[in-house]
C-alpha cells in the first residue's frame, strides 16, 4: 500500500504518517481522536500527533474544541 502512494507524497511533501491520518479523517467520520485513529490504525498516539501537528502546519487541518 504504501507503494501506493509514494508518488503522492513527494508531490504534496506529506509524510505517509500524514496521508493515513487525512485519509482515516476523511473516511471515518465522526471518530476523529487520537486514540480513534490509534485503535484502527495501530499507530502510536505521538505519532499521530506529531502527523496532525505538522498537518496543521501545512495547512491541511484545523483544530477545534470540544466541549
């Protein structure tokens, strides 16, 4: 799979990290925490937040609170 999308990380410079936390976000709704993502994705919890912290940065996600 990752072979898959070699080709799209060089072009938009996202990590794979990157591309498996948009793509879980996109497909996925409405589980969209840290450990949501952790549980189906058997990534680690800082790895992910490393991923969706440098997605912010990038400007591919936002943040929200929830109350």
């Amino acid at each position: 799979m990752k072979k898959m999308f070699c080709k799209l990380t060089e072009e938009l410079q996202l990590t794979q990290n990157e591309i498996d936390v948009l793509l879980f976000l996109h497909n996925a709704a409405p589980l969209n925490t840290a450990s949501d993502i952790a549980r189906y994705r058997a990534m680690s919890k800082s790895m992910i937040l490393k991923s969706v912290d440098a997605l912010y940065r990038k400007g591919y996600l936002s943040y929200e609170t929830d109350y």
